[in-house]
C-alpha cells in the first residue's frame, strides 16, 4: 500500500483546483510510493472554501492558513494563494517542517524569494514551484533530445506567451479572479504572470541568462477596481518583451502581452541549434516540430512529432499512440514526481532555489524595461 | 448530496480504464443528481480482476459476470468485454432491469444486435453504448452547428479512420490485447473498430445511409495466434473503405485502415454544405475547422477555432481558454450525459436502438466487401 | 544559338495562356538545344485570337485550324480547344507530320483516344498530353523518392480533387468559359476534368489500375445553356468518387467534387508503404509530407519539406531556397521536358499512348458509375 | 500600342535575373500603357555580362555603367549592384535625368542616402527601391484590410526574417554570390539585407518607428575572403533583434539571422489590432491569416486566406481560384505599378524618400547594437 502524503491546501482558485486534480489523480494511473491525501483546506472565504472541500474532497476546512500550516496531520502545504501571500505562507510552513509546493511565480520579487529560499533550505524541507508546463510530455521530451547534444552550439532562443483578454477597458482589476491586474497582489503583470513561464523553461532548456532588455507598456491606463468600485491607475505591465543573452552565448528573444487579438493561451517556444531545432507551441501541445540538419539534403524539413507515443516522457502512463491528454496532466506529472523525490529525498525541480533564478531575470526585465538600459541579471 | 449510480464493471483492459476514469472524475467536475461509485468489477482473469479493483478503488471482485449482472448492490453494469460477449452480458443485465453502458460496436452482427435491443427494449432499461467520439468538444460543436441549419443542402460527407500498428506480419493476433485482429472475438477487424466510429459520428452529424459499395482487404494473410501458437489465417478485414449515399441526397466515402504508415489514430471527418463546410480530426482534437461561405468573398478561408472557450460544448466545466483537454475526456462527457439522462429517464444517445442502425451500415458494408454488388442498408 | 521549334497554338482560352507562358519563358531559365517559337495561332473568334497573339506575340493568325496543322512553317500544334475537338484536329496534324502536344483529357472517350494513338503512332510524331501536374516539383520529387523503393510494399493510394465553384444553380452552362459544363463539349463532368489528373499522377506513381467501382451524381439537374438561351438538362457528372485495386496489391480511393464548399482546387494524393508515406495538396504546392518509418521511434512523425532547394526537380533553375514558384512553372517545366526528348527523339511522357490508359480508368469509372457494378479497366 | 520604356540593367546577379524576368512578363498578363523593352545591361564582367544578356534578350552589353546611364537609349536604370555601388549610380543616373529603379537597402547608410535622396528629388526623375515583398499579393491584401480600419487599435506588430545559409564556417566572405557577407561591399549583414523587408513592411503596415533597442551578434568571427584567399574577420551582423514603439503607440519586436537552423527564408509578420489580427509568412506566401473578433464568440478562430481569387490583389491577372504564383511575381507586380505610376507621372512606392526612411531605422538599430542604449529614429 501506498503511504499518505497529507495535503494542506490553501486557496480554491483555479490553481486550487488544477492541483486537487493532479493530486487525485496520479495514483489511478503512476504507481507510486506515496499517495497524496486531500487533508485540508484554508481560505479566505469559508463558505467558498467548504464548497471547494466537498466538491474536491478534502477532509475539513480550517479557518485560516496559520492554523493550517501548524496543523500536525499535514504533510505538505500547497500554496495557491495571490502572489503577495507566497512569501509569509512559506516561511511559516516551513519553520513546522511542511514540505512546500508553491504556485509560480515563487516571489513579488527576488528579495522576498531570497528570504524564502533561505527559510526553505534552513529547515531542510522538501519544496517545489509549479512551472507546470516543463512536465507537458512535448516540453519533457524537447528537454531530453537537448540533453542528448543533438542540437550542438546553440544560436537562438525565442519564446513568447500571448493573451487577448484584457483588451477591454471595461474589464475591472483587482479582487476574485481578478487579481492578477492588481500589482499590489500580483508584483507585476505579464512578466510575473506569463514571462515567468518563458524564462522557467528557457533556463531549464538552454541555461542561465545574463543580461537583458526589455520593453513595458500599459496599455489600459485606468480600471475600475473590483474591491473599491474606484477608477485607479493600472500600475501592472500589459506587455513585456525584452532581448538577452544567455550563458551559452546564444542570443534570446521574449514577448508577452494580454493584447494579442487571437491568443488565447499562446505559450510558444524555439530553439536554434547548428544541427537541429526545436519548436512547441501550449495551443497544440501534443506536437513537438523537430528539424534535423542530419536527415538526407533534399529530404530535410519540419517534422511535427505528435507526442503521445509509449516512448514519450509520461506517455505510457495514459491510452495509445494518437491518443491526446491535456493541461491538466502537467500538474499530474508534476505530482508524480514531486512524490518520487520524495520518497527518495531527493530535490524535486523547479525548487525555490531554480525559482528564484526565474525571479532574479524577471526582476532585471522589469527594471530594464523602467531604466531603459541593459541589465545584467 | 448526490445519490449514487453504483456500477459494475466487466472487463478491465483499455476500455476498462477509460470508463472508470470517467465515472471517477465526472462529480470533480460536474454537478450532477448521481454520482458513479465503483462498486464491483469482473472479470475472466482474478488476479488482474483484483489488480485493477486496487488501482481504481472498485470495492469488490465478482469471480464471473453472471454473479455481478445478478448483484442486487449493482445498478448499472458497463461492458468492456471483447464483442462476442456483449450480447449475452447485456441480455442477461437487462432481465436483471440493470441499466447497461456497453463499449462499441454493439454486437457481433445485426441480427444479434437486434436481440439486444429486443432485450434491454422490453427490460425497459437505460442503456447507451460508448461511441465517445461523439463528446469530443469540437464533434458536439460540429453537431451544434449543423443542427442550427447552417450549413444548408448538404453534398457531402466523408471520413477516415487510418492507423498502422498491424503492418508488421510478427505480430500475432487473438488473445490478450490482440483480440481486436481475431474475428471470433472482434466480429470483424476494422469495421466494427474504428469503421463504426465513423458511421455512428456520420449518422448522427448527417442522417440515415441507405446504400452502400465497399472494398475490404486483409494484407497480411496468416499471423501466429496469440493463444494456439499455432500460425492461422487472418479472417479479419484490415482495411475497409466504401461509398454510400445518405437519405438527404448527399454522398458519403469512408476509408478505415490499420496499414496506413504514420497516422496512429487519425480520425478525420470533413462535411461540405452548399453554405458551409466543418472538417475535424482526432490527432488535433480540439480544433474544428470551418468554412463560411457567407464571409465577405475575398475573407473567405478555412478557420480554425480552438474549441476551448466557456461557450464551446463542455468546456465550462475545465480550464480556460486555450488550455485543451484529452481523449479521456470524452468518456467523462459522455457519464455526465448519461448521469443527466438517467436522472431524467429520458434516453442517452447513442442508445442500444442508436447503435444497431450503424450495425446495419457495418453489416451491409462487410456483404458489399464480399459480394462486389451495391447492398441497401 | 538554340534552334526553333515552331508552335501552331490552337485556342486561346485558359489553357492557351497557361501553354504560351510555358513557352515564352522556357529559355530564359533552361539551357536546350530547342527554344519554342509561337509562329501562329488558329481559333474559332477571328477577333480574340488575334488579341490572342498580339497579348502573347505569336507571328500570325490562321483563320482555321485546318490551315495551320497543314501550315510548312509550324513544327508542333498545341491543341488547346474543348476536349470534342482533340481526336480531329490531332489526327490530321499526325497526318501532317507535326509534333502535337495535346491538352487533357486526351479524348472524349477510349475508343476516340484509340483512333489518335494509332494515329500519331503510324505516323511516327512526338506526341504529349498536358498533365502539367506531374512537373509540379513536389510532384516530381514524389516520383524519384517512389522509385527509389523506399516506401517498400504499397497499401494506400488516395487522392482527391475538390472544388466548389459550379455550387450555384444559377451558373449557366456551355459556352465559352462554360463548356466544361456542357457535356457534348466535355465528355464528361468532373472524371475527365479532375479525376483524370488524379488517375494520371496515380498511375505514374503507383502502376496500373485494375478494377473500379464508382457512384458519380448530378446535384443540379437542369441549367440555362449560354448559348441557346434555354434551361436544358445537365448531363455532366458533378461529383465522381471511386475505389479501386491497383496491380500492385494495393487499395485505391479517389474523390473529385465541384461541390465541396470551401476548396478551390484542392488537388491532394497521399501513398502509404510499409516504410514510409508521402502526402501533397496542391494548395500549398511546395510541400511534400513525408513519414520516414526509418526514423527513430520517438522521433517518427510527419515532416513538410519545402520543396525549394537547388536539389529539388527542376528548383535548381530558379531561385533560392525558400522563394516560392507557382503553378503555372509545371507548365514551363513539361515544355522544357518535351524540347529535351524531341533533341534525343525519345518519348515525351504522358504519351498519348500513357494518357489513354487514363481514359480507360475513366470510361471504367463512368461506366461503372451507371452500372453499379465494379468494372475492369 | 504600348509605348517603350527602355531599360538598362546594371549587374547580372540573382536580382538581375529576379528584375529582368520581371521586365519580360508584365506585358502578357497586364494592360499598360508602357512596355518595358530589355536595352543594354552593363556590369563589371564583360563575358557575364554578355551571356546574361543574350540569355534575357537585352539589346546590348555596354562595358561599365557610366556609359549606360549617359546612353540616350535607356530610359531608366535598375541598379542591381552591390550595396556600395548604389549611391554613385543613383546619383549619376540622376544627372542625366534617368528614371531610376534601385534595389534595396537603398544605401550603406542614412547620409549616403540623403545623398541620393537629394539627387534624385533635385533631378526630379521617377524613382522606386526594390522592396518587392509588398507585392505578394497576400501582403498587399494586408495592407488593404488594415487601410479599411478594420484592426482598430494596434498594440503589436512583429516580423521576423530567419535564414540558415551561413552556419557553416567554411563557407568564405566577400566576393561573387558571397558579398552579403562583406561589410565593405554590403554595408551590414541581416541588419540592410533581411531587416531592412522587414521594417520597409511595418512602416507601410503599421507607421513610424520611434525608438529601438537592439542586439547584434557575429556568431562566426573570421572567415577566408574569397577573392584575397585570407582568412579574414567577419565585420557583418550574422544575425540581429530589436524592439521598438511605432508613432501609433504600438510595439514592435524584429528579429533577423542567417544561424537558425531549419529556416531558408522564412520572412513573417505579425500585427495585433483591437479588433482584428493578421499573419503572414513567405514560405506559404499565398495564406493570409486573419483572427476576427467581429465573429460570433464561438466561432473566433484564426482563418487561413489562400489569396489567390480574382478579388485579390493583382490575382485578376493570372489563372484561377486556387492556383499559386510565386516569389517571381512580386517584382512582375512592381514593375506594374511602377509603369502605372510612370504613365501617371506619379510616385511609385516604395519611393528613395520611403527607402531611407527605413535605411533611419536600421542605422539606429545598427548603432543601438553598438552602444546597448535606445536610440531614437
């Protein structure tokens, strides 16, 4: 029999939910050491909490976090919670020894996910961020062919995560759903938000960047706020990019914005190497678009691997070759492996600590993009 | 609280896991008057009865079908067994008055169809046989718009279902996950598999088929049998296409095949109205494309909606826009649908009644193969 | 300085313009021993076929057609008229000795097709018929990689060709522009305009034809004649889709359509081998799809090579990789493959004699499409 | 009949020949009131020179350009010299009143180009750049859906231009084919010979551009220069990116290389408006991409325009719906336009004043990528 893992959860967002499906669904399908267990639930709003806890399953609610990451029969505490909240959460989670999964991104900003990093490592607790989209079985694998050297020197990274849906003036700022337009609760906009997301598997695919540039606009200078029913001036970033180098000498490229009439969800990545390329997109994350300079001069192209394979990373775990699973599966990846280290007493990545290099390049982009100058990072 | 549907499950292959998957996850999900409880699975083999019982949470093994049918803490009994055993299973569920969810194709031929329906019709049971592809999001929404008249006279319809994992002449047939290659168990080979699924999608997009002309073929003529060991001729078909025409005067192609190299599951279907064409497939499952004819003359082209918006068919009860969801999904639409008609004793398509007419298109498609004559449906 | 070869064009429709463009520009791009000449052109409308040769330069109008394949000044007659008039004209100008390139189809029936091969045949004359499709590069490329055997034993040959544009029942039929319409002038409907391309790239890449059974429809049944003013019955087949076994084993599907709401002229054909397949449309006529069954496991998938290198068929006398050429270069193409064969006096393929075993395929299919029964080619 | 315009081509390289069928075509497919009519070409080797022009049929080889431009016979010059070469033609052209047709960039540099600029305007004579891209007809459709309004506010627009040619370190610098490499002969590498499309596109598309930051790399440090045969350092730009803000308010984000393995020539763009967004690639030249958020909710998707009906820019004048032409055209189309504008004694488009518009923008992102500060346009 498996041995439990007891979740503490705290927030009931869409997040909430992403990770409840993750950590109940991981068992039916990986065979694993531990089994995570829907122990609690801490939120904000008690009725919306209970509600979430019955839907989910999760065995009571507490009143509030602090009561929850003290709670003794609590093995892990998932933090879901606004941005602002990360930092506190964590810390005190880890001073009773909870291993830690945090929603992305780790930080309001790198000083904050300092201290967390320290707090983390000095009580020697099991800890992870969820940059889910590594663990999509495309990302996974696009990271094993790179790992193999196939590409040789590398030239190019380029990335973008394009959004249409705050294009509307009249769409309010602040509060539930919504907080991800208020800086007070998020720390920034795009950059934290989608650029984060970029930067974590930029890192984990090509290495460490150096320096950067970037640009920011808002383009919404206004918005009713949902709390206060008040105009107030939007202080998030609608639009980010900026150009950089990494540590390999390539060159990078990043976009983002919330104004890109047509996206929904449009996280793309490319890799130029001397021997290959790579290229992924989140709309159709089942293909991986391969070229290899070593195929036959006249028969070279892109190829658009659909993976799902039983030799793909992950794949065996679910149907047949053909066969698509979706977003929600990178947070049951991310589970099943986040308890394999476990067991091992190993680090499970991302861990704060590779957050937290996610978060020093988001804070140089954001200064960048207010200095106008190059940053190192 | 919602009551409870208790099922029991026979079988516990392929099929087996994606119906219990689906009955786990639909109340996460949706909200529902009855919720599934896993209440008790058989099967041939024990241990992996019990394996499997394990793995999805069952609460009991039956030691033979016949005991489980007869179980008076059993609602409804799913069959997931190979097809020669539908008739007999749902026969004797329905003299129990069990509600039956039967895989696809219905039965091993027409005539034993219709005993089916004459069964569960005067049992007066709710019953459904699992045609999933029906509640792929796109394939709804594809139903939606052309139940809405948009399309206009309708001139035609065509699809395939092409995969490849049989060119290999090792691969032996009969037995454990091969029975879908040995007619006795199967019926036919890619008639009844994947032919099926395109008949009943037809049918329900397109209306009735009245005749038809088919081609069968079956290339690789004899495989070592999986349980004999014994070499034996290949009786099933490999590969089937046809041409038909529909009651509403449009004509119909279809191509199924196991022997086309580098397609592992690719359903595709494609419908062309005097206004208005629709085009779909299952390697990229969440995209429906669409032809309007009634678009300004020189912005007319092919669009590809990315089925994953609030207002698109189920997707309300996921994620949000942009993030797609999988194969298995399909499944759990299809509990949820059932789980709704149930409550309301109304009928859940495709009803036993449904799926007997894609029977007769099967059937009569197979007598074409051999006779080389038209045949009436 | 390369020696002329003297072209007596006859029509000036649509298939003129594609021919002359073909010849003028020819020598600009190809190194041969013959550069085409437009000497003369003869046609039905005196005042249009001399705007005719003033647009594309031709030396001079005849005033029938009769007086140009006798004309001592013309090596080749170019026979662009509707197809009722191939079989006449090219038995008289085999009777004068000259070179006849033919446009498709080669007659309005086998029998006729008959009479002109044993024509030019005695009479010892180049001869070519204006499948221009097989020189799209693609095309081409397709063949070499067939030939070379890498597909290994076929299984799958499907092809179709779909257009939408007579949906309207208003559209007039007969005439000038319109004759393809109007049976008497045509043939047929859509088996000697569309299939017969199909059924010639076919053959030439998948050997010959031995059974077919077809189901051809008329969608609108009666239609205003241009020319007499009166609404009279249309007896072109509108849509013609047809199975059929190859010599090679292999299993045949071909769709031609005018109604297919949506697609312009969507020329596609894909092959399935043991080891590989390939796939085009001639929509995006410079992609070749190709899956390489050679590639490692989890690295298969399919590969769109832009077919526009230096060492792509014919791309070496154009541009650089990347840089597009378009339809209208097959016609180019198959002028510089015939000036080459005329120079080595060898066969110019499609021969009359290959393109009458596409009319023999297509009598089968038409047939067949009135009997309802499957027909030997 | 139409009237001459005499030509004289300077220099028999690739756009030579691009220019020079350009020339040759435009008179079979479009009514104009001039002819351009092949007079003599000059260039620096005399035995090229003279095959180039027995190849085309140009009148006459003269021995070096100052006799051309002073030749009473020509009416206008086409400069398809290296970059270095441009300004002194240009400039002497002007003198003796020679309408003139440049290719692009139009100088090494801003000064060189107000230089020419000046001449020009002084001399008054009819003056074009060779920015053909605006002439695919998919892109000039661009440009008439964003003149209608249609897009509303514009927040992005990005272009790439991405090529692969130059990974290899053997391949030499400097010389004939090769002196794209040579900053002497070229004046910059991606920055004037792919960025330069790129930004002449945007302006046209979407307005000024105000201010960059840019990034410039020489991935390969020396290569042997092939006329000294030493091994020399690589002074060009191998690859370059920059983000910048247009007048409109909108963002821009350019990138341009010859290191990104799998791409031959892969110009695209992209521009994001409130209510509309287009796409637009070259190796699919003939797809215009559109998102409408006019579109009822569900039914929003991106549409794939293949721009080929008659109702498309400048596709009257070729074959049917469906049926590409290719890169070639677009400069048969500027030729068009700029004999339109000759018989109107109008500006043709892109003008040397519109040309050096875009040479100010690649000299500040060729100096932004020196001093890694924003520079202002």
């Amino acid at each position: 029999m498996a041995k439990p893992l007891r979740i503490g959860m705290i927030g009931y967002g869409f997040m909430g939910r992403a990770h409840s499906n993750g950590y109940k669904r991981v068992s039916d399908f990986f065979d694993l050491e531990y089994t995570p267990v829907l122990q609690a639930v801490a939120a904000r709003d008690p009725a919306k909490a209970k509600e979430f806890a019955d839907r989910w399953g999760y065995g009571r609610v507490e009143s509030d976090w602090q009561k929850l990451v003290a709670a003794p029969d609590i093995d892990a505490i998932d933090i879901c919670t606004p941005n602002n909240l990360h930092a506190e959460i964590a810390i005190e989670a880890a001073k009773h020894g909870k291993a830690i999964l945090c929603e992305k991104p780790l930080s309001m900003d790198t000083s904050e996910g300092e201290r967390m990093v320290a707090a983390i490592e000095k009580a020697g607790v099991p800890n992870m961020v969820w940059y889910n989209y590594r663990r999509i079985p495309a990302v996974t694998f696009a990271k094993q062919i790179i790992d193999s050297g196939q590409l040789g020197r590398i030239f190019h990274y380029r990335a973008n995560f394009l959004q249409d849906w705050t294009i509307s003036a009249d769409l309010p700022q602040g509060g539930a759903g919504l907080w991800r337009l208020d800086a007070k609760a998020a720390g920034s906009g795009v950059t934290g938000d989608l650029l984060a997301h970029c930067i974590d598997t930029a890192i984990w695919l090509n290495g460490s960047v150096t320096d950067v540039t970037a640009m920011t606009e808002t383009f919404v200078k206004e918005r009713q706020h949902q709390l206060t029913g008040q105009r107030e001036p939007v202080t998030i970033d609608d639009a980010c990019s900026f150009l950089c180098h990494f540590q390999n000498g390539s060159l990078g490229l990043f976009e983002s914005t919330r104004y890109a009439r047509g996206h929904k969800a449009l996280y793309t990545f490319e890799i130029n190497g001397e021997n290959m390329s790579l290229k992924w997109d989140l709309h159709d994350l089942h293909r991986l678009q391969v070229f290899d300079y070593k195929d036959a001069g006249n028969m070279r192209g892109w190829k658009s691997i659909h993976v799902t394979d039983g030799d793909h990373p992950y794949m065996d775990k679910w149907w047949v070759p053909g066969l698509a699973i979706g977003y929600e599966h990178s947070f049951v990846h991310q589970v099943a492996d986040f308890l394999e280290a476990y067991a091992k007493k190993q680090p499970a990545h991302p861990t704060f600590r590779d957050a937290l290099e996610t978060q020093r390049v988001c804070d140089a982009v954001l200064l960048s993009g207010k200095s106008h100058q190059w940053v190192n990072v």
